[in-house]
C-alpha cells in the first residue's frame, strides 16, 4: 500500500473515529433513558432527604466524559395556587447528580430543587449534558399526557404568568423541537 492510501485510509479512521464519539452521548443517553426507570442506589445517598414529600421519579440519566449525570425530579407538597383545589398539592423541582467513580455528588447549589426551575441546566452541567437530560425530562413528560398537543397546552398554560409560572431555557426549547413541538417566541417567559 503507497503512503496516499495509508494517509487516505487513515483519514477516513479517524473520521469515523469522531462521528463516532459525536454520537456517542446521544447514544448512551438513549440506552440509558430506556433502562433506568427507578432511583439508583448509587445515587440515593446524595438526593435530599429532608424535603421529599413523594417518591423522586428519575427523569434522565446520561454519561459523559466517564461521568453520570441524572435529573431526578422532587415533588413537594405545597400550597395550591388556586382557591378552589381539594387534595394534596404537589409541586415538582428538578435536581441534579453526577456519578464518578468516587461515588455521588450533588451538583444543586441548595436542597431545594425548585430553585433550578428558574436556572437553566447548562448551569449546572455541560451543554451536551444539558440537552440530552431536557430531551428525556420532556420525552416522559410526553409519555404521561399521552400526545404533542396535550404536551404543547401544557407548556402552554404553564407558561402564562401567576403563582408557578413555568420557563423554558435554549436546552428545553431544543428538546422541545426534537420531538415536534414548538413553543411560540412570544409565550417563552424571563426569569427575573
């Protein structure tokens, strides 16, 4: 083999080599999403215990750069923000963990996981991490009202100012777009 097909096939292996490692944590991410449906014991030590009012649901759960990361969503119970409702109140906080092999650790800044509803993830974690874990938040949230549109109101009305207004950040609107749903420009709420 001359050295033009050496540099030629070498070229295309490292090629491959980084489409590869560009899709790998897409890819893992996916495989993760599907096999994770409960709290993992290794990450159980670093989710507060003092403020869980229900069970937390594991909303995502991605590695990257030899780490994991996790979103696991906390509800609490909290004051309705209507009148009129009967029941328990729960109001859902995101919180996030990453995995190493020194164990877990805690990346929110407090134990209340509702501050991060007014943050966004990149904050918290790096980009690539941040988009595959709103991919996953909004790909259950999806699975739960059962469709697009139900998703879409839902936002939506969440959106619309008063007592739990919801925001949505660059990594949720892109998770948003991948799986066909579009928020208007002009409904997407500032945190102050």
């Amino acid at each position: 083999m001359n050295s033009t097909n050496k540099r030629f096939l070498l070229t295309v292996i490292a090629i491959a080599f980084v489409i590869v490692l560009s899709h790998q944590i897409t890819t893992r991410a996916m495989a993760q999403d599907l096999s994770l449906r409960s709290i993992p014991s290794s990450i159980d030590p670093c989710l507060p215990k003092s403020q869980k009012n229900k069970s937390p649901l594991l909303r995502g759960a991605v590695e990257y750069r030899g780490k994991q990361y996790y979103v696991v969503e906390l509800l609490y119970k909290t004051t309705p923000p209507f009148v009129d409702y009967e029941g328990d109140y729960y109001q859902g906080g995101r919180f996030f963990i990453q995995l190493d092999e020194l164990g877990c650790l805690s990346l929110n800044t407090t134990d209340d996981a509702t501050d991060l509803l007014f943050a966004s993830m990149t904050q918290v974690v790096p980009e690539p991490v941040a988009q595959q874990l709103a991919l996953q938040w909004w790909r259950k949230r999806l699975e739960e009202l059962g469709s697009p549109e139900k998703l879409k109101q839902d936002i939506l009305d969440g959106l619309k100012p008063g007592a739990y207004t919801l925001y949505l950040f660059a990594e949720d609107v892109w998770a948003l777009k991948q799986l066909g749903i579009t928020i208007p420009e002009s409904a997407l709420n500032q945190p102050r």
